[in-house]
C-alpha cells in the first residue's frame, strides 16, 4: 500500500457546498435578483408584472408579495427575501416592496465592506446600531393622529393605492375603505378584525360602482325562483348538512323490484323532505343558507312555506354568516331550534349585471360589513382588491398605532440624513455600516424616482439639500412631479409600515450576512440543486 492520502467523505455526494467568500457572494446575488425583481414596481409609476402559471392562469400586479409569492423561487437566500415580504404582508399589509428593496440593497451595501476586509460581524453589528437608532428616529419624527381625522385616514388610504389600477377611483374606494374600518374598529380597546370586512367582487360595473354594504354579500342567489325575494326580520338557518335525502348510512342505491315498491320509496322520500322542512319553519327560520345542496323537492317546499333558502354556499361564508348574524351552524336537523338562527333585518336577492347575490343587511352584529367591489373585468378587480387590502392594512395601522409618516421617499430622506449624523458620533468601523444603512434607505426615493423617468441623482441631492434645510416632510410627489411638502399634499403612510420594513429588511440581511456555508442537499423530484449554484455564471 502506498501512503496516499484516503479521501474522507463526511457528506453524501450529493450535496451541494459553498462556503466562505462565495457563499456570502452568492447569497447576496440572489436577494439582489430578488430585489431587483420588484423595484421597477415600487411607487405610484411602477410598472406592472405579468405571472403566468404553469396552467396558463394570469396575474397582472403591481404588488410586491404578489409577484415574489407567484415565482416558484428555489434559491435559499431568495427565499429568506421572499418571507420577509411576507411577513411584511401579515403585519402591516403594504409595503411589501419597499422591505424587500432595502433588505436587497442592505447586502449590496454590506458587499462593498466585505470587498473592503470589513468582517460580516462588524458590518452586522453596525447595522444593529442603525436599525435601533432608526426606529428611535422614526417615533420622534412621526405624526400623531388622532382617530376621528377621517380627512387624514383618506390620504393614507389613497397613497397605498396610488399606481394600483385603482387610480382613477381611489376617492371613492378610500372613502369606502375609511368607513368600512370604522365600523369594524373598536375605538376603545383600539382593536380592529379585518376579517369582519367581507370583501366581494361582481363582474360587470365600473369600478366607481364600487359600494359598501352595511351587512353581508354573498355571491349566491336563492335556488328557486318561487321563494321571496326579499325577507324581512330574517331569522336565518344555517345548516352545513344537504337538505337531500339518503339512503340508511349514506348508500344511495337501492334497488326497486316492483312499481309499488318505487311509489313507496317515493312516498318516503317525500315524506322525509317534508319532515325536514316542517322543522325548519318550526323553529322559526325564514331563511337558509345550506353549505351542501339542497334537493329539488325540499326547494318546493320551502318555496311553498315563503323560506328564501341558498345553496352552497361557502364554508368561509358560512362562519362569516354565523359571526354576523350571531346564528350558529348546525349539522344536523333536529338540532335546529330558535336559539340556533341568526338575524337580520333583511335578506334581499339582488340582480348584479349578469349574476344574482343575496343580500344580508341589518345584522345582529353591526361590525359585519362588506365591500362590493366592481370592474370590468376580472383581473382588474383582483388588482383592486389587492390595492383595498393595502389601503385597509396601512389605515388599521395607523387606527392602532396612531402616528403617520410623510411619504414619497421623504421619511426615507430625512431618516438616512439623521443616521448619517449618528454615525459620525461612532467610532471603528461599524461607523462605515451605519453610513452604508444610511446610503441603503435612499435607494426608495432613488426607485419611486427611477420608476417614473426621473433622473434619481437629480432628486436625491436635490432631496438632501431641502432636508439639509430642515425641510423634513419634502419628498418627491409623481402626482405632480415637483419636489415639495408631501405631507400637504397628502402622500402619507402609516409610521407602522416604515418600521415594520426596517426591521424586517435589516433582520434578513443580517441573516444573510452570518451565513458562510452553504449545504444543499439534492432535491429528489427533479434533480436540482436548491442553491442555484450558477447564478452569477447567468449574470
Ligand atoms: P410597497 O409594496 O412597498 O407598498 P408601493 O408600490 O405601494 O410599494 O409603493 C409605495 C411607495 O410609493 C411609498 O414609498 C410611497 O410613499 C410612495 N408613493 C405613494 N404615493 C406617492 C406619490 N404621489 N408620489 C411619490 N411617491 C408616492
Ligand atoms: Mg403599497
């Protein structure tokens, strides 16, 4: 035997390693990509994406955890980028794209210290510092609002649609978001359920059409054109079981040998429908909404006891249902009984251009409300609906938190002009990390600028110079393209979402940054390997 050296395989072949330097680079690559990826959408002049599934379903969108949501991303990196606009989502609901800009140009930052012999730990530390100094200065420099200022809510409602598809409407939608938030909102205890908001979309109308219901909508229409269409003082049934008849333990064929045999089957059937039935109007109900179907014979005798009744009707319907009308599903007939049915003051089919809905108005719990939601065509209504879940996101954060924030890159501005006199008051090198967070805070008005043709070197130190000046609410407005006071001019955002994006943003890039080993496993459906190990081969 020679005394050649014995390979010692400590991993399966399979895996995939990176480490170091190139680990580092490659990570920061891919959130870059991610980043870059959303940027040309941000603000009120971004431009819009086109996903097509691999079934050929179409979105087109504007909004950032849309679009990263719908890409099938591989790369572990990438992905971390893709959770945070996530999470953006679930916190605040908006300002998904601007988190995920600054996470992405944190690392592009970072990398240029790395390039510099910074170590990752220095920079990460540095951007601890920056981030906790910046949410200092952002509570300083927020603006309290107090809850009635309905006038103030509108302008935050309106900045989160801009550039939405939803522009030529936003103050009919911004009214109809203020008020349905109002309604829901628990002025007290400032808590605010958005699920109370029932969001409803109907083919057909303009947009401006849009309405707010005091009340449930819910897109089905009563299955038989002899029952009311209107009820009044509802007294609502919700069963989740069919209004059907079936065999002894679900079995649905029976065999028939004779005629007389059949006319009694039938007769039973009958009866057993008409048992149903009676029980129904026994306990009161002149409504029912029916989670599975409801057999043609039981619609007759509804029709005949004057009960409006829908059939499948959603499981999420359903519990919508039952929280607002204060009923309570049942699953079985014979425990339906007065104190089981919701009310309403009316329960009412309505025509919608080619579709019917019904209709629930004057419910036992005031706080259900609905936004109908109109548009020509189906992914224009997705579109808005995605701009009124953002524009109901950032007012219920503002109803909680209570303070707003100049828009338009000038939070951004003003922000990264205080880090920087911050940064000077450090020494070591974190002092050249806070300098890059600071420099990384300016790619928002740098992009809402970019995006809309403008030069953004113009703008960014036209911005600094007026922010040097004090000037701490001007930033860019692509409404009317001037430089000036955006507060007045009514480009404003909830003091949430800005910190939210810090936090998030810093908190992955971070992340990214102590990472300097990569190991990936094979993936065993196709082969791939999850880290994209060729990524900077393709850019
Ligand atoms: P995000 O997903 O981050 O919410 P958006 O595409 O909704 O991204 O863009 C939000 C950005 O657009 C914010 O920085 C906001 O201040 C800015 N913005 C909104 N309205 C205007 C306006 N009229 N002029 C300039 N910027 C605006
Ligand atoms: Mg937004």
């Amino acid at each position: 035997m020679s005394n050649e050296k014995q390979p010692i395989y400590i991993m399966p072949e399979n895996v995939q390693r990176t480490v170091g330097r190139d680990a580092q680079r490659n990570n920061i690559l891919a959130a870059k990509i991610i980043a870059d990826t959303v940027k040309t959408t941000l603000g009120p002049k971004g431009m819009d994406k086109m996903l097509v599934d691999s079934v050929g379903n179409i979105i087109i969108t504007n909004d950032g955890v849309t679009i990263l949501e719908e890409m099938e991303i591989e790369h572990p990196a990438a992905k971390m980028m893709v959770d945070i606009a996530k999470t953006q989502e679930n916190e605040v609901g908006d300002g998904t794209t601007t988190a995920v800009l600054l996470a992405g140009k944190l690392l592009e930052n970072a990398e240029k210290l790395l390039d510099m012999k910074i170590h990752p730990t220095v920079i990460i530390k540095g951007y601890k510092l920056a981030t906790v100094q910046a949410e200092k200065i952002l509570e300083e420099i927020a603006i309290p609002v107090n809850y009635d200022r309905d006038d103030i809510l509108r302008y935050v409602a309106m900045t989160a649609m801009t550039g939405k598809g939803a522009e030529n409407d936003k103050e009919k939608l911004a009214d109809i978001i203020v008020r349905a938030i109002k309604r829901v909102s628990n002025q007290a205890n400032k808590t605010i359920n958005l699920d109370d908001i029932k969001i409803e979309k109907s083919k057909g109308q303009a947009i401006e059409n849009s309405e707010l219901i005091q009340g449930l909508v819910i897109d089905k229409e009563r299955v038989n054109i002899e029952m009311p269409t209107l009820v009044n003082s509802a007294k609502i049934a919700l069963v989740d079981f069919a209004l059907e008849v079936r065999g002894p333990e679900g079995e649905t064929r029976i065999s028939i040998t004779s005629p007389e045999q059949l006319q009694g089957f039938m007769d039973r059937e009958e009866k057993m429908l008409k048992e149903m039935t009676s029980k129904i109007l026994a306990s009161g109900a002149n409504v029912v909404f029916c989670q599975r179907g409801i057999d043609d014979l039981a619609q007759y005798y509804l029709a005949k006891l004057g009960i409006y009744a829908c059939r499948r009707v959603s499981k999420s319907d359903m519990e919508k249902l039952a929280r607002a009308t204060g009923g309570h599903i049942i699953s079985n007939i014979n425990e339906l009984n007065t104190q089981e049915l919701g009310k309403a003051s009316i329960v009412r089919e309505v025509s919608q251009g080619e579709d019917k809905m019904t209709y629930i108005e004057g419910c036992e719990n005031p706080r259900a409300v609905t936004i109908l939601i109109r548009g020509g065509t189906g992914h224009v209504i997705d579109e808005i609906e995605r701009a009124i879940r953002d524009g109901l996101g950032d007012i219920s954060s503002v109803l909680k938190q209570g303070k707003i924030v100049a828009g338009a890159g000038a939070i951004e501005i003003e922000l990264s002009k205080k880090l920087r006199e911050f940064s000077s008051t450090l020494s070591g090198r974190e002092q050249l990390a806070v300098e890059e967070f600071a420099r990384a805070l300016e790619s928002i008005p740098s992009a809402l600028a970019e995006n809309a043709g403008l030069d953004p070197i113009d703008i960014i130190t036209e911005l600094r110079a007026r922010h040097d000046k004090g000037e701490r609410y001007t930033g860019i407005n692509l409404l009317s393209n001037k430089i000036e006071n955006v507060l007045e001019a009514g480009v404003i955002e909830p003091m949430k979402t800005k910190t939210q994006a810090l936090s998030s943003a810093s908190e992955v890039a971070m992340m990214i940054l102590r990472i300097d080993d990569v190991l990936a496993a094979n993936s065993k459906q196709n082969g791939k390997i999850n880290s994209m190990p060729n990524l900077s081969e393709d850019f």
